[in-house]
C-alpha cells in the first residue's frame, strides 16, 4: 500500500474540524460518536492504517496502564487491539 504525504495545509485543516467538533461536544453525548470523529481525522490527516484511542487506566511506579477505548481497523491488522483491554507500558 503507498503511504502519501501529509501537508501542514491538511493538518491545520482537520485539526481545525477537530477543533470545532469538540467545540460543539454537548455534555452527556454519546462516546461511541465522540470517538468516532477525531479517529476519521487521524485516519485522514495522518494516513494511518489503524488508528487507536487510549485511556489511562493508572500509573503505578513507572508503569503505564492503559485502556483501549476505541479502535478503528478497517483491514483488520490488529486483531489483538480490541476495545476495554488493557496495556501495560514500562
């Protein structure tokens, strides 16, 4: 698959989307869709394949506990990567 570049253009561009969206976030909304935008956005913008978003779930000493909140694979590249488990991160 060929990656493309990004241009800061196109980033300014989505992050300015994103920026509107959390903007407009009402309190209460519903997670799946909140999640599901900025996802869009890192897929677009940065031309990932998988795009990942994580929870800190805790820290302890110096490690990193963290919770995959949402994942978005349409090729199905990291089957391991599935919503609600956790990472450990040293």
């Amino acid at each position: 698959m060929k990656k493309h570049e990004s241009d800061a253009k196109t980033v300014l561009k989505h992050l300015g989307k994103l920026s509107t969206f959390l903007a407009d976030l009402e309190a209460g909304a519903d997670n799946d869709h909140c999640f599901d935008v900025p996802l869009d956005i890192i897929k677009e913008t940065m031309m990932f394949d998988v795009s990942v978003l994580y929870k800190v779930s805790n820290v302890i000493d110096n490690r990193l506990i963290l919770e995959v909140v949402k994942v978005l694979d349409p090729n199905g590249l990291r089957l391991d990567l599935q919503e609600s488990r956790k990472l450990r991160l040293f």
